[in-house]
C-alpha cells in the first residue's frame, strides 16, 4: 500500500496537507504483526496468550469474519481478549459494561455476535441473550465458559488456526453515534487500525523506545483505549498502567509509583486535579507526568489556565479523533519544532489530507474560513454495519464538525453540526433518549438538548410535553429514563411544558429549546438530577 497519494480532489478545492512527509505504512501486515515488532519479556508473554485464546476460540467453531462482543471493564487481560479475538480471525467489538442490559444486548444483536466475553460482575446483564458466554477469571458459573480452562484446553490442543490473515480483513467493530445520533457498528481493517498507528507514531524516536509509561483510564471499549492508547504503547515497547474507573486518590497513588509519563484523561478529570484539595495531600513534586492528552471532549480555556498554572512541568496536548476514522486524526505532534496554538486541536497527521466545506454547498473553503471537516486517508471506516448510514462522500469522510485551519496549519474545532452530547467525554446521542421518553405513556412530545456543565462538559436534559392529566413529577420522568440507560446517559434535567418549539418542516428547534432551558436554569426553575 505505501504512503496514501489524494489523487481525487479538483484543482480549485482548498485541500490541506500534514507539514511533515508522508509516513510508509507497512505492506500486507495485520495490526497483531504491527504491534508485536518489538517485545520484552511482558509482551512476550502477552503475545503467547492471546494466541492460546486465539485457538480457544477456534476450537468453539469460530468463523472468519465472526463478532465477538466483549463486556469486561478496563483490567489487565483485556488486550489478550482483544488481540486475541482479532488472531483468529474474529472481529472485535468492546461494548460499555456499565451499559444497561438492553443496549448491550442491542449491541450484541446488530453486530450478530457469535461469543459474548464477560466477568462474573455483567454475567447477570448478559446471560439471557442466547449467545455463549466466556467468563474471565477463575470464577466458574454454570452456564458459562471457564477463561482458565479454555486456555489450558487450547494450549493442549496444538496449533489449530490454519487461515492466514489479509490486511484488508476486518478486526473491530466499535460502536459510535458518528455524525447522526444513534449508535452504529463501524467496521474496521487491520489495515484501517495500522494506517492510522503509522501516522499517529511518526514522531517517536528510537531513544523513546521503551521509556514511555502510560495510564490507561480511557475504557478499552473505546477506540483510543484500545488503539490510541493500548496497540500504541505495545508497538513502542511501552508500559500500560490499567485503571478500571476513576477515583482521584488512586489515580494520584497510580502516577507516581509508577512513574507514569504520559496520561490521557477527559476534560473532568482534568477540572477534578485543579480544584479538588484532595490534590493537596500529595506530593506533587514526586511526579514523573510529562504530559497529558485530551481528547475526547474540549477542554475550556480557563480549565487549561488554570492546569498550567497547578502542574507546569506537565504539556496539556489537545488531539481530535473519531471513531470512524479509526483513532487519532489531528495531534499536537506535528515534527520537530512545531508548537501547536492554545485551544486548537493540532496539525495534520502524515498521510491525511483535510478540507473545511461550506456544510449547505460543499464547496470547499479556505484557510481561516469556518467549514464541516472532512478526512480522507486509509484510515476511513469501511461501512457502518447494518445500517445504509455512509458518512463518506466520493472517499471523503465527513465528519460532522464546524472547524477552520489557520495561516500556521493550526486546526480549531468551534462547534458541531451534529447533535451529540459530551458527557464526561462520553457520547450521548439524543435521539436515544428522546426515543426512550417518548415510550412513556405520560409524554406526549419531547426534546433532549445538552446544558453546558462546569464538571462534566454538556449534560443531558430534557423538554418534555406531557399528556393531559398525567401525574408524574419530574423527577419520574428523569428516573423512568434512568432505569433504562447507562449512568452516563441519564437525564440530568427535566422541564415540563406547553410545546416543543419546531420549524415549518416539523424539525424541533434544538437552539431555542436550549437558549430557553439555559434561562429556565439559571432561574433555578428546573429539577436537576445530580
């Protein structure tokens, strides 16, 4: 494949380039192979596992192309089940463990998945599905599959996977809610995942080889957890500090025993280190931290401020990434010598080539000029599964973003076109939510907007119509919506009224209802869920 040439964009398109050369991205090699280059002892150790698995699954009739769904938290063997999954063949597919019962079966179900792996703590959540069940840990529960003793089986067994991998095979399947709202399937090569490891690394050099230690805290469900984060390391002979949540004091007892050098963590997290006098007890001066990315929501300027001010030996990076383009798209890491501006997301990888379009005309717009984002590169989904859904256009992925690019090749993400909530950096779609409100008997019309939140970035809430001589408070509907979603994605705030605000064509006027929540708020009139 080599380094990726644009050779479809017309003359008169404003097309921008990364600063740095194109990077060569290996030929005919799997993500496994492309991760497993250089190893220590560990990751030895890591490499035999996830082949013992690979051949345990194998031996349950595993298929090429199958799904394989895991449900597991942020632990130790998650890259073995992972790594393991896409060895024999199988497409991988993390899905969010905190989830509630029926969005991971719906997960479980759109991806057609053939295994389901799991601990004892979700086993609940997921035994009625019909799928078999493979249970980490020594825990033995009838019903399902013993981790330990399908690896002793495997390992007895011999060599038994006998079909050799393509690049162009698929190998993940992660759920996102893209540029539309409701999550979808996207399907991911081995060739997707490693484009995009090559462009994302260009600027490791060998005397950092082995010396970087990063905290993992970002769920390995997500694509930066299991790429960015987990086959990045690897590849660099690195070490992955697993924590399966957040808790401020054993996220500070984890930096600096093991002097980790890098962490990527959400914008609350970082508000939690500035403000939180839980910080003070500790001995900061201990700290080994180099620096910290951001990804996954933006970070407020004055929350930078005042990180900078708190930690200043420590480089706040801001990334942009998505999903549907396999991780990482634009960085900090833009070659020797270049700084990226305050508040900008970063340069151009290698190999990507970007535009900025007018979102009513696509017409291409230049530098300093606000526009949808569009990417295209190797790194591009191959389809959302199960769904028509394409979000590229003649190779161009449209990302669903308002940003511009500046005269020095700084990118600024400004707002976004599509309707998605950040909460805690995690993605709530709601069209979801409305869909789950409007399943009550009690609501007659609704619509979910985000509210900005000091701590959490966007928090859901909700306009709702109620039907006539209903009963129900408030904070019903907010628990009613509760015991149906993942903690993440309940209502945080809900507001009884008249009438949802819609233009000509019927579409609710999303901005409106906002503006009019945001004052309702303010006014302390709403009833808010902490």
């Amino acid at each position: 494949m080599g380094t990726f040439v644009q050779n479809s964009a017309q003359e008169d398109e404003h097309i921008f380039r990364s600063r740095s050369p194109d990077v060569r991205v290996p030929d005919n090699i799997t993500l496994l192979n492309f991760c497993s280059k250089m190893r220590n002892y560990t990751l030895e150790m890591l490499h035999s596992w996830r082949l013992w698995f690979a051949k345990a699954l194998w031996s349950l009739g595993l298929k090429k192309g199958q799904v394989e769904v895991v449900v597991l938290p942020n632990v130790a063997e998650y890259a073995i089940v992972a790594l393991g999954i896409m060895a024999a063949g199988g497409v991988f597919s993390g899905a969010n463990p905190s989830g509630h019962a029926s969005e991971i079966k719906k997960q479980v179900e759109v991806a057609d998945a053939k295994i389901i792996v799991t601990n004892g703590a979700t086993y609940e959540k997921v035994k009625a599905f019909g799928v078999p069940v493979i249970l980490l840990g020594e825990e033995v529960i009838e019903g399902a599959m013993n981790w330990e003793n399908l690896l002793e089986a495997a390992d007895r067994a011999g060599n038994i996977i006998d079909e050799e991998l393509q690049q162009t095979d698929p190998c993940a399947l992660p759920f996102s809610s893209g540029t539309t709202g409701l999550s979808k399937g996207v399907m991911l090569t081995h060739l997707n995942l490693v484009a995009n490891l090559s462009s994302t690394l260009f600027g490791v050099t060998p005397n950092m080889i082995g010396k970087v230690t990063v905290l993992c805290l970002i769920p390995f469900f997500h694509i930066y957890g299991i790429t960015g984060i987990c086959c990045a390391t690897l590849q660099n002979k690195g070490k992955v500090v697993v924590m399966g949540r957040f808790e401020l004091r054993t996220f500070l007892n984890a930096l600096i025993p093991h002097e980790v050098t890098y962490a990527p963590i959400v914008p609350p997290i970082i508000l939690n280190l500035v403000k939180n006098p839980i910080v003070d007890e500790f001995d900061l001066s201990k700290l080994k931290l180099q620096a910290i990315m951001t990804a996954a929501a933006p970070l407020a300027p004055e929350v930078l401020n005042a990180f900078e001010n708190k930690f200043p030996r420590v480089q706040v990076q801001e990334a942009y990434g998505l999903t549907e383009h396999s991780c990482i798209t634009l960085t900090e890491h833009a070659g020797p010598g270049l700084v990226a501006k305050k508040n900008s997301v970063g340069f151009i990888l290698p190999n990507l080539v970007v535009k900025f379009i007018d979102p009513n005309t696509s017409q291409s717009l230049p530098r300093n000029t606000p526009g949808e984002l569009c990417v295209l590169s190797q790194c591009v989904m191959q389809v959302s599964v199960r769904f028509q859904t394409d979000y590229r256009h003649n190779g161009w992925l449209h990302t669903g973003d308002i940003g511009y690019i500046d005269d020095d090749d700084n990118v600024f993400i400004v707002e976004r076109i599509k309707e998605l909530i950040k909460y805690k950096g995690f993605q709530v779609a709601p069209a979801e939510l409305e869909a789950i409100l409007l399943c009550h008997a009690s609501v007659e019309d609704v619509a979910v907007v985000p509210l900005p939140d000091e701590e959490a970035g966007e928090i859901p809430a909700a306009c709702v119509v109620i039907t006539a001589g209903a009963k129900e408070s408030e904070e019903e509907i907010i628990n009613y919506v509760a015991s149906k979603v993942a903690q993440y994605k309940k209502v945080r705030v809900a507001h009884f009224v008249v009438t949802i605000p819609k233009s000509l064509s019927a579409k609710v006027m999303r901005r409106l209802v906002k503006e009019s929540m945001i004052e309702k708020s303010k006014a302390s009139k709403l009833h808010c869920l902490n």
